[in-house]
C-alpha cells in the first residue's frame, strides 16, 4: 500500500501565522510542516487531528528556563520541567547554565548536562552557556557546540560552594563581549547594579528591615537602569550583540529601543510576571513571587504593557527559576531563594492578559511567545513560525474552555506557583513538537520522551 502524502493534517483550526489568522489546514510530514492549504485531502493523511474551533499557534520557544541539571534535579530536571512546558504549550526552551554543579562555563559540564538532557525532555531545546571570571579560553569552544549564546551576570546570582556561577565583573564583561563578538555571538544580561544592590541590602539588614517592601526597595529601578545603561557603553565599544532578560521597567526598555534605533543589535526581554503580578503579590501570595529584579508596582506594570503594545519588548519568557519548598521559608525575605515558577502558565497568561483583556492581536503575542524568541538564539531556520519547511511545533489553544489553575495540574517537580488560584478563561487543547502528540487536555504529557537538542545556527549552518 502506497505511504500517505501527510503523516499528520491539522484539519479545520484558526491558524495563527506570522501577520494573520487564517482558517486552514496543516500538512505535516516527518515532523515538518510540508502544506498550509484551507482544505487538505485527508484523506491523503495517516492521522487527522480536528482543530475545528480552536486555535492553532506557534508552539512557544521560552529562550529562559532554569532546569538546574547537572547536579540540582531536586530542584527541577529536563523531565518534570519539560513536561510542564509541554502542558503550556511550549515546544522548544533553552536552558540557563547557571545552578547546575557544574554550571555550564566549560565544555566537560555542558556534555554533562546534554547527556542528562538526551532521551530525557518531552519537547525539543537549545542551551546557554555561561560568561565568568577566568573562562574567556572556553568561550569559542562552547560556541562550536550549539550553545546559542551566554549568560552573565551584572550582580551577585547567589548560591554557595566552590563551582558555583559567579558574577562579572567590568573586564570580565568587557573582554567577554571582545570574545563573543569575535565569532558573531550573543551575550544575555542580568543587568542589575551590584554596587547598588548590595550597599541598599546591607543598610536595610542592619536596621532589621527584611519584609518583602524591604526587599523590593533594596533593588530599586535605577540599579536595572544603571547596569543597562553601562553594558550597552561596553557594547558600543565592543561591537557585541546583545540580549537583556526579565527587564522590569519602562525605563530600561526605552533605553534599549534607543539604542536598537541607533543601529546596536540589542533585544529586551520581559516576563509573563513583570506583566501579571505587582509589588503587591510579594506580601499577598509571599515568597512564590519573590524574583529579581523584584516585582515592580502597578503603573510599572502599566508602562510595561504599553511598551509591549509599541513594540519595545522583542521577548516574552518565562524565566521558570524553581527551588526545593523549603528555600521558600524565612521570616528574612532577603533569605528566600528569589525565583518563580511559571513556565507552565507563559502561553495562556499572555493569551488572557494580552489578547483577551487588552486586545493585543494573536499574530503580535505569537511574535513574542514564538518567533522573535527564535529568531534572537538563531533557531528561527527551525522554530518558531507556522510555515512550510518550518518544525511542525504547535500549540492547540481552546479559547472559549477556561479553568481555574490548580497546584495538581501543575507538572513542575514542586507544585509551587504564585499562579494557583487564578482564573484562566482559555486552555491548551493539545502540543506537537515536530508533529509528535506530546500533550493533550483529556490524557496529558505523553509516556514518549521526543525532544531533541537544538544547536544555535551561525553562518547559515547548524
């Protein structure tokens, strides 16, 4: 019996593609998409999913989650936390190199973490490496394995032992962008003050101010503007590209977008909690909200949504950053592991709080969620459009089934999130990755681990 043209049709769904929706078919063959037509023979097709009332979008590429292998899977693993990204709709993250012991600074601890990696995640991914002190000689090498860029950070990351992530220092970042820019790399900025930071927290605990406010004000929005601000100097020097994460404030994001507007090649990233929680959830929710930089107030958050609907935010991601509970508890909130753990709710938060309740087009938050995240890491030959030759990685979104999110539907190793309570008025039918069912509503992630690694594409190859 002749083999069918079409392993997979997407049959009868609106299809969300890079400037439209559109009611059409999907044609999916060996993983790839092969036709966008509005009626497919399906006959012609060995398996035919009817979408028929829902949406169809880009599966999300979240360039920002911390899944803490080697070395700290009680935290999370490559398998709870790819599950849980399956379950939001999200079918390619890229994986932070600190917390990992090692972290990923050299190549021995990045095939370490792809080796934990491989057979392991529920859907497909890239890696980070990480920029410190003394590991400029491993930089280029890291670069020829995929990593789709690094990451440093402007203040301290915490943590202790011996082969822990450290902070950069200015030479560090300034020979660093000197190196990364040498082979046409990206470095990706925590950028908040150090020398800030670290005075205001040192005042505050010797006057035994240690609520959440406290906390908050210890890490005020000139020290996100001041690091910005002096890393974009080091790049103009340097020539290097450059990529900030979680921006919390407008006033970091119009620095960026001026320098992006002066020719730099410079991204701005912001998270689903910047635009979703205030200051206020700190005390109200407690330490499930604690991040940094901290949640910022409501006008804020305000502008942030403005600079969203202008188009000075490039990414939206999700920043996942879990811990063990019990990292959740002082009466010390400058104690409390800073993270939150949201990467399961990304998809559905930006859908109701953007499109649904500021009426954000499926297009643009499908740019956000999807391509432009793709496109900064060098994935986009693959990843993150709805298009012939593309990686067929769909979301299924139900727009008219909400629900109410629950600490059981959550699929994280801790079932912990400042978003357990909160009404959703739509929901994740189902995600492919690369046409392969690794989630729907009715039975969950699939038992098939599918994803694969990633590599960064530079110069046409990858």
């Amino acid at each position: 019996m002749p083999k069918k043209r079409y392993d997979l049709v997407i049959q009868g769904g609106s299809v969300v593609l890079k400037e439209s929706v559109a009611k059409v078919d999907i044609g999916i063959s060996q993983g790839v998409i092969i036709a966008i037509e509005p009626a497919l023979p399906i006959e012609e097709a060995e398996l035919v999913y009817d979408a028929t009332g829902l949406h169809v979008l880009p599966g999300m590429v979240d360039i920002h989650v911390h899944f803490n292998e080697p070395g700290l899977g009680q935290w999370e693993g490559f398998a709870t936390g790819s599950a849980a990204l399956a379950a939001g709709g999200c079918t390619t993250y890229v994986d932070m190199p600190l917390n990992g012991i090692p972290p990923t600074i050299h190549v021995s601890a990045l095939e370490q973490k792809m080796s934990l990696a491989e057979n392991t995640s529920y859907v497909d991914y890239g890696l980070w490496g990480g920029l410190v002190p003394g590991n400029l000689n491993q930089l280029s090498a890291l670069a020829s394995r995929g990593v789709v860029g690094f990451k440093a950070f402007m203040s301290d990351p915490g943590g202790e032992g011996a082969d822990i992530f450290a902070r950069a220092d200015d030479m560090t970042l300034l020979e660093g962008m000197q190196e990364i820019a040498s082979f046409g790399g990206i470095l990706a900025l925590h950028a908040e003050s150090d020398e800030m930071i670290t005075e205001l927290s040192a005042r505050k605990r010797f006057n035994n101010q240690t609520s959440s406010r406290d906390f908050a004000e210890s890490r005020p929005v000139i020290a996100e503007v001041e690091a910005v601000s002096r890393a974009l100097v080091f790049a103009r020097e340097t020539g290097c590209s450059l990529h900030f994460v979680h921006i919390s404030s407008r006033k970091a994001v119009d620095l960026i977008h001026e320098a992006k507007l002066q020719g730099m090649n410079v991204t701005a990233e912001t998270c689903p909690h910047y635009l979703c929680l205030t200051d206020k959830a700190m005390e109200t929710i407690g330490a499930v909200a604690k991040c940094a930089p901290p949640l910022r107030s409501q006008s804020e958050q305000d502008a942030m949504w403005s600079a969203v609907q202008e188009g000075g935010i490039d990414v939206i991601a999700s920043d996942h950053s879990p811990c063990p509970p019990s990292m959740k508890w002082s009466s010390d909130f400058f104690e409390i592991w800073g993270g939150i753990s949201g990467a399961q709710s990304s998809v559905l938060l930006m859908l109701e709080e953007g499109h649904v309740k500021r009426g954000i087009s499926l297009p643009q938050i499908s740019n956000l969620l999807s391509y432009q995240p793709a496109a900064r890491v060098g994935l986009d030959h693959r990843k993150g459009e709805i298009s012939v030759g593309m990686d067929a990685d769909l979301a299924i979104v139900n727009m008219n089934r909400g629900f109410v999110l629950t600490e059981e539907d959550l699929l994280y190793r801790h079932k912990q999130s400042p978003y357990i309570g909160r009404s959703f008025s739509c929901s994740i039918a189902a995600t492919f990755c690369r046409g392969h069912l690794v989630y729907d509503l009715e039975n969950g992630v699939s038992g098939t681990s599918v994803g694969t690694f990633v590599p960064r594409m530079i110069g046409g190859e990858s």
